[in-house]
C-alpha cells in the first residue's frame, strides 16, 4: 500500500502542476468511481478482503452501501474537478457559447440537422414530462417516473453546458492548493472506515458490546451472569463479573428461573430453540437486552425498564391475534391457517413496476406443521410471474419449532420486475417441500392447492 500510495502521490503532484486538462483520465477516474459503487453494492464482503481474516462476511443487519457510494463519489468527484480545473483556466462567457451555437448553425443543414434533433429531444422530454406530472396515465408506472426524470433533461443539459464551466474556474482559483480538496475527500473516505465502518462491524464480530451493555445495565450491582455456549476467556476483559458456564439448553433455563435478575450470554443462533422452550417454561417471551451483534445477544430473566424486547421471536411470534388488512382464513391440510396478511405499498394503495413493497403473513398453527415445507407466493397475471417463495421468518424460526396456538407474522419483501404493466396481479400462496403441496381444505382454493389470497395493484 505504501509505494502505491507514493506513486498516487507522484501522480496528484504531476497533474497540479501540469497547466493543461487532463479530460482522459478525469473520465477513467469517474468510470471507476462507478464500477468501485456497483461492485460494493453487489457484493458488500469485498471491503473485507484487505483485512487479515478469512472467516468475515458482513451481516445482513449492515449494509453500508449508501455510505460507501456518498464516499466514493465525493472523492471522485472532486479530483476530476482538479484534473480538469488546471491553474489559469479562463473565466466563463455565457456569449462566447451562444456564438458558439449560432456558428454551428450557421455551418450548414448537417450541423442544424443535428441540433434540430437536439431541440426536438429535449422538447419531447418536457411534453412527456409534464403529461406524466399532470395527467393520470394509464401506463406502467416505470415509464411515468422515467417521464418526470426526463422532464429535468433540458435543466440538467443547461447545468452541465453553463454550469461545469464555472466550477472549473472556481476551482482553478485554488492554484497550487487545488491537491488539498482531493487528499481531504480522501481523509474523509479513510475516516469512514476507521471511524464507522470498522467500529460498526466489530459489534457483530466482537464480545464486547454485549458485555459493556451488561456492565452498563447492572450499574455495579452484582447479578449473576453466564455464557451459554459462547467461550468466557474474552468475557475478563470487558467485564469483572463472574461468570458461570452452561453448557445445554436446561441449564439455561434453569439458571435464569432461579429468581431476581439474572443475564446470560448466547448466540444468536440460538436465540429461536432457547426462546421456544422458555415460553413453553414460562408463558412469555424470553427477554433480549442488546441484540446488535450479529453472532451475540445478551438476555436477562426480567425485562428491563425503558428498554424494550429486542428479540425478533417476539416479533415474530404474536401474543395477540392479529388485525389483518386482508383476511383470507384459509386451512392448509389442517395444520396451518392463512389468517390474512398485510400490504404495505410505496403509493399506499399501489406499486410502480421496478418498485420494492413488502407483505406480513399472518399464520395460525393448528397441529403440528410438517418437516421441510416452505412458503410460496407466486403473483400472476399477463403471462408474467412475480415468485416470492422463501422460508417463513427468513429461515430465523423454522415451521419446526411451532407450535399449536402459535400466530407467526412472516414478513417478506419484493420488487416488482420492470416488464410488468399496470394492471391488477393475482397473489397465490400456499405450502411446498419439492414437488410436493399441503392440501387446501377450505379457502379460495384455485384447484392446484394454491390460496387465491387477493390482488398486487401495480400502478
């Protein structure tokens, strides 16, 4: 990293001093500005390879990709200002570019056929535009906000026709400082490593956020604390508490009902077996204090005042039967009832095509649902298909640890293809393991065990 550093600032050297504009290189640097946002956006562990670990994956709880774009642009951004911004560069006259157009009018047919076409462009863009502003049209959605995108093209044109001229002179005006801009967009990308990045990734890699929340909440008092599965060797740094090691499920249960507040330690993985059988043990939910890690929780026998549950069990498992916006009531081979589910759409009553939306399902379990059966949601209509098949709770709770009485919400989250036209889609969904489906016994049942649960109104 060292000699390339040297070499970059060789480079940066070279190109303040130059006195001409390096327009070559400003277009590389902003093409690699946006394959640099596109791969870190598809594939978000790629920051991870430049540290020493083999094992790091970043969670799906962070996702830092808005950040890292913002960063990556404003440095990009501002060294293609300095490459094209050299010491010297003339002041704008807004004159000299209308006499410039009149000239290349003045040329000829080929020329004025080329801005003919310019004009009709543009022209057509604010016509389009303002349709899609003013009227209702029934197109697909995708192609209304493209039109009012479109309608901005002539101010955007104006902007970079008039407008990139006088950043570059302002820039210019900088002189021999014009290298500073660019080292400090790239201290601020630095900083968001060191300083957000790095720190917000080692909560879900280290202990010692769970253990720095225990401290915080115990607030000196001495309540017992254990490690449930999770190796107590790091626990001495970030905590003097003492600490007892359990090594099974019944000894975690055993050491939070012993009475008065107690805290234990596990993974997060563990989290849905261990809150099943403490709300079989006890009747509520098992309390989760500090959930930001993604491999470590921290739990407690008593809910903590102010603080609510962080536990997505609790928010997956419904102690309350729930209020559907769409009822459905339908029975799956008699074990499973789709009780209704609910829509929550960009628009309010509808999604735009290339649109994200999402939809809560809302399950009741009458026996004993069968092993490896998952969800599928299959939206239908003009020959196109939108299939949201998954597990429920995103594999967190598995049918298998259900049970009779129990109502899971199972929220999911879709994005309607772009090839999708305004009209309303039909929503299937039922339960598959293979080739395999669960029998509907009652409910709007299309012949081929699938629910006809209601409409997607794609906008």
């Amino acid at each position: 990293m060292l000699p390339l550093a040297g070499l970059i600032g060789v480079w940066l050297t070279e190109a303040e001093e130059s006195g001409t504009s390096r327009w070559p290189a400003a277009a590389v640097v902003a093409l690699m500005t946006g394959l640099l946002i596109r791969d870190y956006a598809l594939y978000p562990d790629s920051p991870l390879r430049v540290l020493a670990a083999d094992v790091l994956s970043v969670p799906d709880v962070y996702r830092p990709a808005g950040q890292w774009a913002i960063a990556f642009v404003v440095a990009g951004t501002v060294l293609c200002l300095m490459l094209v911004s050299p010491d010297g560069t003339s002041r704008p006259d807004s004159q000299r570019t209308v006499e410039w157009l009149r000239a290349r009018w003045q040329d000829g047919w080929p020329g004025r056929g080329w801005m003919l076409l310019a004009i009709s462009l543009l022209g057509a863009c604010v016509v389009f535009g303002l349709m899609c502003f003013i009227l209702d049209m029934r197109i697909a959605s995708v192609v209304v906000r493209a039109g009012r995108y479109a309608f901005f093209a002539p101010l955007g044109l104006a902007a970079l026709v008039f407008g990139l001229p006088w950043l570059r002179y302002l820039y210019s005006r900088l002189g021999a400082l014009r290298v500073f801009p660019v080292l400090a967009a790239g201290l601020g990308a630095g900083a968001f490593v060191a300083l957000s990045f790095q720190p917000a990734l080692s909560q879900h890699f280290s202990p010692k956020p769970v253990y720095q929340t225990f401290a915080e909440l115990t607030a000196e008092r001495s309540e017992p604390l254990a490690a449930y599965r999770v190796p107590t060797t790091a626990a001495s740094y970030y905590t003097d508490a003492p600490i007892e090691e359990v090594d099974s499920q019944a000894e975690l249960l055993r050491f939070l009902g012993q009475g008065g507040q107690r805290w234990a330690v596990l993974p997060a993985d563990q989290l849905a077996s261990a809150g099943r059988a403490y709300r079989r043990e006890t009747g509520e939910h098992l309390y989760v204090a500090d959930a930001r890690s993604a491999r470590l929780l921290l739990v407690a026998a008593e809910p903590v005042v102010g603080r609510p549950n962080q536990s997505f069990v609790a928010k997956a498992v419904l102690d309350c039967p729930p209020a559907p916006q769409h009822d459905t009531q339908a029975n799956y081979d008699g074990r499973i009832e789709l009780v209704g589910y609910d829509l929550d759409l960009p628009a309010g009553d509808s999604v735009g095509a290339g649109q994200r939306f999402t939809v809560t399902w809302y399950w009741r379990v009458i026996a004993k649902p069968p092993s490896g059966y998952q969800v599928f949601v299959h939206i239908d209509g003009n020959g196109l298909r939108l299939n949201g098949d998954h597990e429920p709770v995103e594999g967190r709770y598995p049918p298998r640890l259900w049970d009779t009485g129990d109502v899971i919400a199972d929220t999911q989250e879709l994005t309607v293809p772009a090839n999708f036209r305004s009209d309303d889609y039909v929503m299937y969904v039922g339960w598959f393991s293979g080739s395999q489906r669960l029998k509907v016994k009652s409910g709007p049942n299309d012949g081929v065990d699938r629910v006809r649960a209601g409409v997607l109104p794609v906008r």
